[in-house]
C-alpha cells in the first residue's frame, strides 16, 4: 500500500467536499463588481488547517473562469512571505513582482517614467548597505540613498504611480498567504506595506491569516487593540466556515475504510456501532482538515505495518492522543503496568487478574494521569477496563497486554530504516568519533528523519550525543531542535545537571566547535541551564571572542552580528581597537564606529582611557553601578593597560564609585589579572571630604598587599609625586 501526503491545499473546485465553493463565489463576484479603482483589501480568515490556501486556490479559478460586464483584466500575484528567509527580502520581492506584472500589461509611451520613478520609490523601502540593529531586528540602508537630491519627492513619486496605475485595464490581485506565520515584526511589516506603503489604485490584497494570532502580533507593535487595527485596514473580512462534524467524519471514515481495503483487512467486519463509538471520542479533538489530514497520514503510513497484531480503531485512538498530546503518548508507551487491571504471576510470563490490584492500579491512574485529566475519554476507550481483553486474543486490542507493544514497535520496510541502520547511526552518535558520526549522517541522510523519531521516542542522556549534535550544525542546520528533543527528554533534576556538564563540555578546548555555533547555542539554551554553567560559559566564550584575530573579525563570519555579540558577553574589543592602528586592512564604517569607541570606553558609569602624556589609564567613575558593570570595567582597564605597556591605573572616585561589596571575585580574580598585565600602582583620586573617602580608604587598605597604592585629590598631585 503507498503513503500519499494529504497536507497539499486543493486547487480544483471538483474536489470540494467542504462545500467552499459557494463561499468562494461570494468572494470572486465581489472583486468582479468592484469597478472602483481605488485599492481593495479582503481578508480570508481561519484558524491554522481550516483550509485557507484551498479557498483561496477556488476563488482564484472562478476569476480566471469569470464571466463579468466590466471591462477589466485580472493578474495574480501570489506571495507567501513565510518562505522568504528576512524583511529585506519580503520587500524586495514584493517590488520586483508587482513591477514585473505592471509592465507586462503596460503598452503606454510613459513606461520609461514609470520605471524610472518605480525603482526611485522602492528604493527608499528596499533595504541596501549599512545594517543597523535593534534587538533582534537587523535592517540593512543606504544612507547617500535616502539622503541623496531628487526631482521627486516619495509622495509625489507615490502620486505619480498611483496615476499611471490607475490608467490601466488591468486589477492586480495580490494573495499574501500564511502571514499568521510570521514573526510579530513581519507581520507589522506586512500590514504597512499593504495600508501605507503599496495602497496603488488597481490593486485588491487578499491577506490570508488566523486573526487571533495576527491580532496579538499587531498589538506588540501599536498602541491600540489588534482587532480594532486590522477593522482600519481590511475592508472585507470574511471568515472561512468551520467543517461541519459531520463532515469531517464522512472524510475519515472514507480514509480509513480505504487503508483497510487496501490491507485486505482480515477482520473488516466493524460495525457501525463500533465506528460511532470511535468518532463519539475522535471528533472532539480533529476539528479541521489539517487535523484530518495529519491523522490520515499516521494512519496510513504506520498502521500498514503492523496491521496484522493491532487493533485499527484502538491505533486511531493512539495516534489522536500522538498527534495531540505527545507527551501522555510516551506515558502510556513507557508505563503498561501502571494501566492494565491484572498483573504478572511469579515465575510467570502469564497475567492474572486481581480485583485488589485493579483498585492499586486506578489509584496509580488518578495520580499519574492526573496533568492529563482532559484526555480522559481518550484513556478510557483505551484502557477503561482491561480486565475484559487480557485473555482476548481475538481483536487485538491494546488493553491486551500481549499486543500492548505490537503497537510501538514496527518492523520496517526495506525503504526505511531498518533496525541494524539505526543501531549504526546511534552508536556513532553516542560515540567519542565524530567524523565516524558524521559519515555515518551522510550515508543514511535520506532515512534520517526515521532515525531522529525513533530516538526522540526513547529516554537516552549521552554527553558524546549531546555534543556530536551540536557539532552538526556545521552541516546540518536542523539539528538545532533535535539537539532540544535531547535535553528535553527528561525533565529530572539529575538530567539537568547532566545538562549543565553536557553545555560546559562543548566550550571546552576539547571541543572544535565554530565560536558562531557556540554563540548560537547558547542564546538557543541560556534559559535552561544553571547560574553557574552560565557564568563560566559566559568567561569562555568571552575569552575567545576577546582572542579573534582582527583579520578574521572584518571577514564576513566576523560582521555585524557577531560585533553584536561581544556586548552579549561581556566582551571588550579594545585589543581589536589597538590592532586595527597596526593594520592597512579596511573596514566598514558601523565597525570603524565600534573600534573608535573602544579606545575610550564611555556609560552612564564609567568612562576610562589612556593618558600618553602621564602613562597612565584613568579611569573616571560617574556613578556608582552594577556588580558587572564595575568587573567589566576593571577587566577592560586591565586589557588596556596591558596593550599600552603602562604600569599605573588610576582612578577618580569624586562623582561615585563602583561597589559597596565585591566578595572574592575582587581578591580571586582581579588581583591575579591585575598583576598578569602588569599592573604595580594604583592610585584613587579622592576628596579629604568625599563621603566615598572611607571606602577608598578600605580598598587601599587591602589592596597594598599587592600594589603601591596612592591617595590624591587630582591628577597634578600626581605629576608632583613623580616629580
């Protein structure tokens, strides 16, 4: 029997068993009787699987097929700006198509005008060189662009399209599918340029998306609710209608009676009774056709295979509570003995019931399953009363516990992984080789999403798979979330330790893995590891970013983001800043900027720098700051003071001053840093007067033990003492 994936939206109306048809209608006689020139905005909304790109694909055929008095041509512009990887992208594209569909209808002397003042006008949206970032959100500019003299203004050049636009005899229909996809800024992108940028006369958007979600990204970015928004754009909503149950259930009930036919199902006598009693649990948890569709998949692909020792509506059972809630689906896989009436004999392989047992068992029941307590009508299909099967070998049910595990374990076809591949890929996994692993990836690359289900299905914690997933991202992008199915498995305090251990090993000199990738993993997993995994990865990752090579950092690994990333770990480039003066090498300006500022480090706290005339580094404190703030700043006082081979740090204390209390970090690690680099004096600029006078006096105090220390009350006192 073939597997066929059923996840396709349809594209001919003859297929329609969602009545949509008379929707679509309703859809496509509105735009052909929209004679207005003015832009057009209809919005197709529905819950994700409700059959959005189907209608969609239906009103689309009934307008090519149209039969109108109006005197207008239709183009399609179909844009999914989920499958475009950044903003810049989505622009560009969007631009570029409308262009093309413009011009091919465009048969007027001012097409030359047209183009020219088009490509003016998006080239202030279409983003060019210079990246600028805030957060998460890098946007790339031409400044000369922006700035540069033109004939036009951006309105008028917006007046002039539009006109030329509204000449034509042609609507254009823009279908901007699965926005419910994108992320918050995406989306806020998406809806101005729909309403404020491209609003062209001739033009009819058909915006595609679930509204809850879409509502609650807009109001991340706008002042007002997401909704009332949306009411100010969209000039006609309509709201894709919810399959009816009983069609849903005429769908799957056609399925499935197709799997079993192509089986040439032995026990094919299944009554209606036992089917009602099926879809009485079923249709409260498959709703939409993508929830039909995705149980239809499991159904056919697994159930073919192990058909002959398990029961079809106890899988289709398993499989809901697979598709819906994974994580009782392991329960049940990995708990039979806290689910069955009966239990083993001594010295036995049989199964006895014990009506004493059974009351132990539903106590075990209400406490373990008690987070699932929602799914109950699920488990009581499934195992309401056990006793009644364990010697019924007739249905194969699950409740059988001689069957219960013919339904997790398949014997697979030779086009799948068999078991002696898996044990293949697995051992190298967990294996100290990592070539052998990733050859062993290579080999088997078309199989591997089989091998990635099993494994994710069982509870392993290995520090050698840990760390050879995250080395594959060097070629194997994806294995970012198998690298989270890993640490997730299991949630126990031991594991999470073992995480810890696992994390603190990739950034080990053991481990060649590229400092992008570590960078990666980290924000990926901050979260979930320990305070003290975080501060020693932080020093480690630190430490080799503060070690780059200043060839290597203006290479393309080396740019903006990366830049980006010092400040997330602390690190300084002021070593890059001094390197740079000894280089012919040029940069981009944003790094130019970022050099330039580390030579004189400069916040609201501190601001430190080198004097030439007095040898010194001088820092000035401005006000007192945060625990890491003032280890920051002695750390880049230190790195300076070493580059410039000086052996003198002083500091003005007059309008505040670090810390109260820095514990052993103070003595532990900045003494032994500060006499590395060289240091030999410390001198603290402070008033007689200063109510900071008597904690300078304590950190003199402390630290002679090391270092002359001096108290002055400005810089020419200590031009004097020198003297």
């Amino acid at each position: 029997m073939k597997f066929n994936s059923r996840h396709n939206p349809l594209t001919k109306m003859s297929d329609d068993k969602l009545s949509f048809r008379v929707y679509a209608e309703r859809v496509a006689k509105s735009i052909l009787n929209y004679e207005s020139k003015e832009s057009l905005v209809i919005s197709i909304e529905g819950e994700w699987g409700s059959g959005k790109t189907t209608f969609i694909n239906f009103f689309k055929e009934l307008i090519k097929n149209r039969t109108s008095n109006n005197n207008f041509m239709y183009e399609f512009i179909h844009f999914n700006p989920w499958l475009i990887t950044n903003t810049e992208q989505v622009v560009k594209l969007f631009f570029e198509e409308l262009q093309k569909v413009i011009l091919s209808n465009s048969v007027d002397a001012k097409v030359k005008e047209f183009k020219k003042d088009f490509k003016r006008f998006t080239s202030y949206f279409v983003p060019d060189d210079i990246s600028i970032g805030i957060n998460s959100t890098k946007v790339k500019y031409n400044i000369a662009k922006l700035f540069k003299s033109e004939t036009k203004t951006l309105e008028e050049l917006k007046r002039d399209i539009n006109s030329y636009l509204s000449q034509l005899s042609v609507k254009i229909i823009i279908v901007i599918d699965d926005i419910d996809r994108l992320t918050d800024a995406e989306t806020e992108h998406i809806f101005r340029l729909v309403k404020g940028v491209a609003d062209f006369d001739n033009l009819v958007y058909i915006l595609s998306y679930d509204k809850a979600i879409v509502s609650q990204s807009l109001e991340k970015f706008k002042s007002e609710n997401g909704q009332r928004y949306l009411e100010k754009i969209i000039h006609y909503p309509l709201t894709i209608p919810k399959a009816h149950k009983v069609t849903i259930k005429k769908m799957l009930l056609d399925e499935f009676k197709r799997i079993l036919e192509g089986l040439q199902y032995a026990n094919n006598t299944i009554s209606s009774t036992d089917w009602d009693k099926l879809f009485d649990v079923l249709l409260k948890y498959i709703k939409t056709v993508r929830d039909k569709n995705q149980l239809v998949n499991i159904v056919s692909f697994e159930y073919p295979i192990i058909y002959e020792d398990t029961n079809i509506l106890d899988f289709i059972v398993l499989s809901v509570i697979k598709l819906k809630v994974y994580p009782l689906y392991e329960y049940i896989k990995s708990n039979p003995e806290n689910l069955f009436d009966f239990k083993e004999e001594e010295n036995s392989k049989l199964y006895k019931f014990d009506p004493n047992y059974k009351k132990k068992v539903q106590q075990i029941k209400n406490n373990n399953l008690e987070r699932f307590h929602i799914y109950t009508d699920l488990l009581e299909y499934l195992f309401s009363d056990s006793s009644k099967f364990y010697r019924d070998n007739t249905n194969n049910r699950i409740a059988n516990i001689n069957y219960f595990e013919n339904y997790f374990s398949f014997s697979v076809s030779s086009d799948k992984l068999a078991n002696k591949e898996y044990i293949e890929i697995k051992d190298k996994l967990f294996s100290d080789d990592f070539e052998a692993y990733k050859k062993s990836f290579s080999k088997y690359k078309e199989k591997y999403s089989y091998f990635l289900d099993r494994l994710q299905a069982q509870s392993y914690r290995n520090k050698n798979a840990f760390i050879n997933t995250a080395k594959s991202f060097s070629f194997n992008e994806n294995y970012l979330e198998q690298m989270k199915v890993l640490m997730t498995i299991n949630q126990g305090l031991s594991y999470k330790e073992e995480i810890n251990q696992y994390f603190e090993a990739i950034y080990s000199n053991n481990v060649d893995l590229p400092l992008n990738i570590q960078i990666e993993v980290f924000q990926r997993f901050k979260d979930i590891i320990s305070k003290r995994a975080h501060i020693n990865i932080k020093k480690i990752v630190r430490l080799k970013l503060e070690t780059i090579d200043f060839k290597d950092f203006v290479e393309t690994r080396y740019d903006v983001p990366i830049i980006e990333q010092f400040y997330l770990f602390d690190a300084s480039l002021i070593k890059l800043s001094y390197q740079w003066d000894e280089t012919n090498i040029s940069v981009t300006k944003y790094q130019k900027d970022l050099l330039n500022y580390w030579k004189s480090p400069k916040t609201e706290c501190y601001e430190l720098k080198y004097l030439e005339e007095k040898k010194i580094i001088l820092c000035k404190w401005l006000q007192k700051c945060s625990t890491e703030e003032y280890r920051n700043l002695l750390r880049y006082g230190l790195e300076l003071l070493k580059i410039q081979n000086v052996d003198t740090w002083t500091m003005e204390t007059i309008n505040g001053f670090g810390i109260e209390d820095n514990g052993p970090w103070f003595t532990d690690e900045f003494i032994s840093q500060a006499e590395e680099s060289g240091c030999k004096r410390l001198v603290f600029i402070v008033d007689d007067n200063s109510s900071l006078k008597e904690e300078v006096n304590k950190q003199t105090k402390s630290l002679g033990e090391y270092f002359q220390v001096l108290q002055i009350r400005s810089l020419d006192n200590l031009t004097q003492i020198e003297e």
